[in-house]
C-alpha cells in the first residue's frame, strides 16, 4: 500500500515549470488541480507549494477573481478555491480581499430581477426559491451547489474575525440556497432537487462539498439527514474522487474515517493509474486528513 508521501512525490513530479498543475497531462494550467495540489503537499513540499502560489498571484485577474485555466479572462468558480489556498497560508491579505469581494459581487443569474420574476411566473418547472441564489459555475449563468458550497466556505474563512454586513448577507444567501436545494431525504444534486416533478437523485460529491460549507451551521434536519445519507453509504463508495470528499466532510463532523482512509489507500494503489491532478491531490488530501490543518475547515 503506497504512503502518503510517495503518493506526494508522484504529484510533485507532475508540477509544470510554472508551478501550476494541468487536469491530464497538457501544458495549460488548470486552477482547480493547481490549488488542491498545493493544499494536498503543504509544508512538506514547500518550494513546489510556493511556485504554485506564486503562479496564483500572478495569475490573479483585474477584477479580484481567478479564471478556471490560465490565460482565460474571464473569472469563474475555482476564485472560492484560489481564497481558500491563500487562506491557509495566512499570507497575502490584499489579494485574499479582491477575491473575497469578486465572490460577494458575484451571483448566480436568478438573482437578477428578472430571472427572479421569470422563475417565479413562467417558468415553473424546478423547484426552488429564486430569492435565495448562490454562485455559478461560470459568471451569467444559474447557481450550482458545488461553487455556492466552496464560495461560502471562502468567505466564512476569509471573514472570520472581522464580519461584515455585506459578507453576512452573503453567506447568509448561500446558506439559504443550500438548504433550500436539498434533496427529498436530504443530500444534494448539482443543481436542483426537482425537475418537471422527478426527485432528482442525491450525489455524493455534491453533498459532501456542501456539508462542508455547512460545518459551522446549526444542526437541522436537513444537515443531519444529509450526513447520515452520506455516512450510511460511505462503506459503499468506490469511487475515489468521491469517497475522498466523503472523508475530508466527515473528518470535520467527527465521524470516524480510519476505515475509509484505507479503503481509499487501497483503491489509490501507487496512483501511476490517477491521470487527472485534481483527483490525484484530492485523495491525497483525504489520506492526510487528521495529520495536517484541514484546508476546508471553518473555525466557529
């Protein structure tokens, strides 16, 4: 069964000379595999983690946001991410900032005024309440659980000693969205619940990410519907991006991980087969989880 710290190599090996990381073996640094690559290596690769911080700064838009892939212009999802890696560093304040304000800027099209009123009067084939909107995958288009859940945990993070009204209404909108999106029975889908009157079914990464941006949240029903949805079909997940998210959102609920850490160690092998970065840093950070500081922990 390989280490950790083998597994670290491995992705330290796949580091592009700017010091991002691609999805699959291209020269095109891609945001999201950059950022879980560099939480996943931590300290212990400290001057590979600093290269891929440094191609964050520089990678930086105008605006404050972050773009999916570099030389894009246009920001999107993984700015939520970009804060969060910066978070953990307890560096570089000011670009922390432009970020977090993107992120309290940007929302989902329904909560413009008049997709709001468009959802509400023609066209009543979802079900969901377009007063409480979260983050899009890309700006114009709707919110989805994944980037509101990541977004949320950004600013929750970035704001945590110094709250203001602005970033309170935001996570608050978040929050809402969230809860309001949930699956009958609990769990999340990416999108919404019910479509053209079919229960959409629950997915796993999707739950698990927006457990996490739930943390800190009082313990409703619907959180532990959710939890307990996940937490019963953990000893069945093969799947490794899923089954890591499933330990890095159990790991902050107390939920005990050491069986599913080797299930997971077991599924990654040496990792020569895991082409995508992403995946390979996310189980890694999974297989770490309660040895070092938990980069989508919210402190309450």
């Amino acid at each position: 069964m390989t280490r950790p710290v083998e597994l670290a190599r491995l992705l330290t090996s796949r580091q592009l000379s700017s010091g991002g990381w691609s999805f699959i073996g291209s020269q095109q640094e891609s945001m999201e595999a950059t950022c879980l690559a560099s939480l996943a290596l931590g300290t212990e690769a400290a001057a590979n983690s600093s290269a891929a911080i440094f191609l964050l700064l520089k990678t930086q838009l105008r605006d404050g946001s972050w773009p999916a892939f570099q030389g894009d212009s246009e920001g999107s999802w993984t700015t939520a991410l970009a804060v969060c890696t910066l978070n953990l560093t307890g560096d570089f304040a000011t670009q922390r900032d432009k970020g977090v304000r993107w992120l309290l800027a940007n929302r989902g099209r329904e909560g413009h005024w008049f997709w709001r009123w468009k959802f509400k009067t023609a066209d009543r084939e979802v079900r969901f309440d377009p007063d409480r909107y979260g983050w899009p995958w890309s700006p114009g288009t709707v919110s989805w659980v994944i980037p509101t859940a990541f977004s949320v945990v950004a600013i929750k993070q970035f704001t945590v000693c110094n709250r203001s009204e602005a970033s309170e209404r935001r996570i608050r909108l978040g929050v809402e969205m969230l809860l309001d999106r949930v699956c009958v029975g609990g769990g999340w889908n990416s999108g919404n619940s019910v479509v053209y009157g079919v229960k959409l079914p629950r997915h796993v990464e999707a739950t698990a990410v927006a457990l996490l941006a739930l943390q800190d949240e009082p313990r409703s029903g619907i959180i532990q519907a959710s939890l307990d949805w996940l937490e019963s079909l953990a000893d069945e997940i093969d799947a490794m991006s899923s089954l890591s998210w499933c330990i890095l959102t159990m790991f902050v609920y107390q939920r005990r991980i050491d069986e599913l850490k080797r299930r997971l160690a077991a599924i990654v092998g040496d990792g020569s087969t895991i082409r995508n970065n992403a995946t390979l840093a996310t189980a890694l950070l999974a297989l770490r989880c309660g040895e070092m500081i938990h980069p989508f922990m919210v402190l309450r």
